[in-house]
C-alpha cells in the first residue's frame, strides 16, 4: 500500500462486469413474467420489444456501474466514488471505521467475490454512515478487511489457529422449530401458497371445499402446518448458520462466520463489546434451549431483520452460557451464569398482581357474559396460565453486580438475561411509577451505547438501586443522597 | 404489600427549577391542543345539526377537561420539573404520575443542543437537550429562560470539549 496521497483509484474486481447485470436481471424476472403472462388482447410485439427493451437497458446499467466506480484506501481515509448520472464522492476516516463485514450472495460466491461493508459505527445518517464495495475478489475482500480493522493479515481464509468459541452443531436444529421465525416462516410459505393457487387460478370452488375440508380431518390441517413449520424452521436455519464459527481475533473482538448461500463474515471489535446477553424465549427454554447475544456499539439490524448482535443460534443452555462468556472473557459465573440477588417481597408481590389482574378483569367479564362458549375452560386455562406466567417471572426475577459488570434478568416469554460492563454504562434513569412509589421499589435504567440503548433492573428497592449506581459509577448520585426516613418516593421534596 | 423499608438513602431534588415563564407556555400549548380537537367539532356541528346534540356535549366534555388541563398541569410540571448540573454529571427529574429521573455523566455528553420553537421564543424560551452515545440516553430541559440556555449550553459544551474519547 502506498501512502501518497494520490493514490491511484481502484476499480472493483472485473467479474462484476457479469455478476451486476446477472443479479439486476434476477431481480427483473418477476416484471418480466408479468409482462410476458399479462394480457393478451394488447399487441404481442410491443411487449417483446418493451421487455427487452427493460433487460438491456437494465444489464447497460449493471455494466456502467463497474466502469463508474471506483475505490482508494489511503493512509487516514477510504474512498469511494459512484453513480452514471449523479456522481457521489464518499470518504470515510479510516479512524472511525468500526466495521468491516463480508457478505456474498450466490451469485457472488459463484465468482469467488464478496461485498466489503464498512461501517463508523454511527447509528444516525443511516445509508452515509456506511460504504459498500460491491464487489472485490474473496482474497482481497479478506486483506482489505483485516487493513481496515487493523489485524493481523491471515495468511488464508482460516489458517490462522485463532480461538475458537463455538461451532456449528448439527443436533442444535432441533431448536429452530421452536424459534419465532418458525411461525414466520409457516406464514410465509402457506401465503405463498395460495398466492401461487391464485395466480394459476386453481382458487377452488365453494361446493369442492367443502366437500374436501368437510371431509378432511381436522388433525390433517394441524399436521400439515407443523411439518411446514418444522421443515421450513429447519431450512432457514441451515441456511442462516452453515459453517457457523465464533472466533476471537487478535484484539479481542470477535468474528463471526456463518451462511450457506450468502456467505456472512461479521467482525465484532473488541472495545466495542459492551456486554452480553442471554435470550430464552419460553418454547426454546423449554427445550433447555438459549441464544447467545453479544452487546455492541454501532450495530444496526439487517436487512433480513435478524435480531442485532446475535452471536449464535438457538443452542443448548449450557453451551449458550460458554458462548456468553466467552464473548466476555470472564468466567461463566462472572457471565450470564452469576448468582443473582432476589428482588425485595414486594416485587414479587408485583408479579403476580400484574399477571393476575388483567386476567383476573377478563375471566370475570367471561363469567358475567350470558353463554359465552366454552366458559368452563377458557376461564381455568386462562387463570392457569397467567398464574404460571406470573410464578415464572418471579423466578426469573433477579439482579447482581459483579466486579465487571452489572447483571439483570427477567421475562416470562422472553427470560433475557443481560450481562452490561461497568464501563458501558454511560447515564442513568430511575422511575417510579404511582404503585412503586407504594412499594417503595423502583426501575433501574442502566444507558449503554449498545444493543436496545438500556437495560433495566425491574423493580428493585430504593436504597439498592442508589447503591447500585453508586457502585457502578461512584459519586455521580452522591451530592443528591440523604437520609429519606419515612419517604416513600425515591425523591423527598 | 410490605411496608416500604423505612431509614433508607433517598434523593433530594436537583437544585433549578425551570423559568417561571414556561408555565404560560404550557397553558398556551395546552389551549392550542384544546383548539385543534375542539374547531372539528363546532365545524361539524355547524354543518350536520342532526348530530349537533351530541356534539354539544362532547365538546363541552372537550372544553372542560381542556380548561382543566391548561390550569392544572402547568402548575404540576412547573412543581416537579427540575435540573441541576454538578461537576460529574447533567441530572433532570420530570413526571407527575411517574417519576423520571435522568443521569447524564458529562464525560459520556456527545452534543448539546438549544432549541426554541415559535411558542418559546415567544415567551423568551428555550429548550436544551444533552445526547450520549446511547440511543435512549437523551435529556432535555424545557422551558429554560432563553439567556439561561445558552449560558447553560455553553457551559456544557465547555465542560465537554477537554475531554477526549468518543463517549460511548
């Protein structure tokens, strides 16, 4: 690399000559098809015409768009500059990079390339906080990665021994299933379904449903639903953590690689972790199931809408907890694994008000409704189930500080246990609602720069919240603390 | 429910309230709140009277409450809102119903912001808001006299400045 400061431009790797007009065209197939299927009465050589038309003015575009960009990766900053029409100069401060990311869809593995995503961290200026090379060779993609976040440049794609955290278990599929995005996926599929039944016009009619539904077995439905459910949970899976591998790399941080067809290479640097988190949501904890979540700066969800900082998947507990500390560097009682302290009586008492209340209004407007169906158990079931709910949340009701972090759990469908560095503490806010300040609780906030912005610590008493403020960031209450004998709200006015 | 523990630490309130001004600010606002969801239904009255009756009492309702808004909750906000600054960090407490009490520590402050919308300036007022690096770390102060704020901003931003670090 040389350091002048006329640096000669780069282009991006040549095969992209083939791979944009490919990958514009892909995306033009379904306007193509609806061209070509639609009508019928309109003349048949306008749509020829117009359709290809379209494809090549889409393919000069993805071919103009090699020749338009071009790339430079100085001493203190990258460049990148864009566009036919309207050109876009974009320069990043190599200081600011925060990451570095490799992506590459089919048609880029195809090819042997990958997308080198750089990003400051910044969470504000969306598209501007971020620089995309679109796309350079696999080889380069790697050096120029570990360039910008300054590592040691590996030698190939992974001959470096570096540590390895966790690796993809097959026997680990069995969770996905019981994951939310098993039921997002029975959604989709079936909605594809009948939109396909639409489209070739095999809507049945009313009189041949009947007769089918009317004689299939209800069971039937039921069964078809959860093998989609199942199949489709365990494709997504595949796809989403094949060759999954949790590294560390030299200065700490991590590098994450998973993906069967788009290949993800994510690099969590070190100082950017400020926490971990441990996610069981209550089907995947009843399969002794947790997901691993590590707490970073500057990471913005995906296009795929996958939760941010996620650093495996849905594993068994024990390995989820080796995977959170290891993320830490701590051990793993330090980690997601600490014993907690129990909240004071009167957040347990809270618990189960607030789970049994509302259940409590909606049984007793059952019972007083004249013949509402199904009274006799709907009404158990539902107080069964909220009484369970709530008992569940006082169970996972708990908090602790050890020497380097500040620990929280809580959650009933979602126990979330969250492991926050003291050093990633940036603010705080207390609150107290009406019913708090009765019980003489009230809700930490601990403001960090990464992951959901705060975490809090439900309902803990005053005087161990001041404490535990005080001991995470020492003196930053102290002028405001006196003795509040007989107070009730966390404030004496 | 267990009584509250009794003999523990409590806070005091931080030591500024906001100017006394922002209390006509709150009540024009809360007039103008009052305007905007009253006008449709004297519009409407006017054009439909079949269903000016009901109209009638629902923007009485509308009225009172809103009368009731503008003379009560200024006063209450104007009460509990409250700031102060020491040397390690920027603290506000708000709420009626629910108490809010912010932390900012002025080695985590990314940018300090003043703001006076129309309303404000035409009471002399201003807001400041204090940003960290979290995305739910924010503070504002309301209803700051105008030359307040920027003393108030200033300050901040001075005290901010010497140190390094990208605050998060």
């Amino acid at each position: 690399m040389t350091t002048v400061s006329d640096l000669p431009w780069q282009r991006l790797d040549r095969r992209m000559l083939v791979v944009h007009p490919i990958v514009d065209l892909a995306k033009l197939v379904p306007v193509l098809l609806v061209i070509a299927i639609t009508g019928g009465t309109a003349d048949d050589r306008w749509r020829l015409w117009g359709g290809l038309a379209l494809a090549a003015a889409v393919m000069l575009y993805g071919v103009s768009r090699w020749f338009t960009t071009t790339y430079r990766i100085g001493t203190d900053r990258v460049e990148l500059r864009t566009g036919l029409l309207r050109r876009h100069h974009h320069s990043v401060h190599r200081d600011r990079i925060r990451t570095a990311d490799l992506t590459a869809n089919p048609a880029h593995r195809l090819f042997g390339l990958a997308v080198v995503r750089v990003g400051t961290g910044r969470r504000e200026g969306g598209e501007n906080a971020e620089l995309t090379l679109d796309a350079v060779a696999r080889g380069e993609a790697e050096r120029l990665r570990a360039l910008l976040l300054r590592e040691a440049v590996p030698v190939g794609p992974d001959a470096p021994a570096a540590p390895e955290l966790a690796r993809l278990r097959w026997t680990w599929v069995r969770f996905a299933p019981l994951t939310f995005s098993a039921l997002a996926v029975v959604g989709a599929v079936w909605f594809g379904l009948l939109r396909l039944a639409e489209e070739f016009s095999i809507r049945p009619g009313p009189q041949v449903l009947e007769e089918t539904a009317g004689r299939a077995p209800i069971w039937l439905g039921a069964v078809a639903l959860l093998v989609t459910a199942v199949v489709g949970a365990a494709v997504v899976f595949v796809e989403g953590w094949w060759g999954y591998r949790l590294t560390r790399a030299d200065d700490g941080g991590l590098v994450l690689r998973r993906g069967l067809l788009t290949r993800r290479t994510l690099s969590l640097e070190g100082r950017r972790v400020r926490g971990v988190e441990l996610d069981e949501p209550l089907l995947v904890r009843l399969g002794r199931g947790a997901r691993p979540l590590a707490l970073t700066t500057g990471l913005r969800a995906d296009g795929a809408g996958e939760h941010v900082g996620a650093v495996g998947p849905a594993m068994p507990r024990r390995e989820a907890h080796r995977v959170a500390a290891g993320v830490l560097g701590v051990g793993e009682d330090e980690a997601t694994r600490t014993r907690l302290v129990r909240h004071p009586r009167a957040a347990l008492v809270r618990r189960l008000t607030r789970g049994l209340g509302p259940a409590l209004v909606v049984a007793a407007v059952l019972l007083i409704l004249p013949r509402v169906p199904g009274d006799e158990v709907l009404v158990p079931v539902l107080l069964g189930g909220a009484a369970l709910l709530a008992v569940d949340r006082i169970r996972s009701l708990g908090h602790a500080l050890t020497p380097s972090a500040l620990v929280a759990r809580q959650g009933a469908w979602v126990r979330r246990t969250v492991v926050l560095r003291r050093g990633g503490v940036i603010g705080w806010r207390l609150e107290q609602s009406l019913t708090q300040r009765r019980a003489g609780l009230v809700t930490l906030h601990a403001v960090t720069a990464a992951g959901r912005g705060r975490y809090e610590v439900l309902d803990v008493d005053v005087a161990r919240a001041l404490e535990l403020v005080e001991d995470v960031t020492p003196g930053l209450l102290a002028p405001f603390v006196i003795d509040g004998r007989g107070a009730r709200s966390f404030v004496r006015r | 429910m267990t009584t509250p523990q009794s003999g523990g630490a409590r806070l005091r309130t931080p030591a500024h309230r906001v100017s006394p001004r922002a209390r006509r600010w709150w009540a024009l606002r809360s007039a103008i709140g009052t305007l905007v969801v009253l006008a449709p239904q004297v519009v409407a009255a006017a054009l439909w009277p079949r269903v000016a009756d009901v109209l009638l009492v629902t923007g009485g309702l509308t009225l009172v409450v809103g009368v009731a808004h503008a003379l009560v909750v200024p006063r209450v906000r104007y009460a509990l809102h409250r700031w102060e600054i020491t040397d390690d960090a920027v603290h506000t407490l708000s709420g009626w119903l629910r108490l809010e009490w912010r932390i900012a520590p002025i080695s985590r402050v990314q940018t300090v912001d003043t703001d006076r919308g129309p309303l404000q300036r035409a009471f002399g007022l201003s807001s400041v808001t204090v940003t960290t690096a979290s995305s739910s770390g924010a503070l504002t102060i309301d209803g700051l006299d105008a030359g307040d704020a920027v003393v108030l901003a200033d300050r901040l931003t001075r005290a901010t400045e010497h140190l390094g670090g990208d605050a998060t």
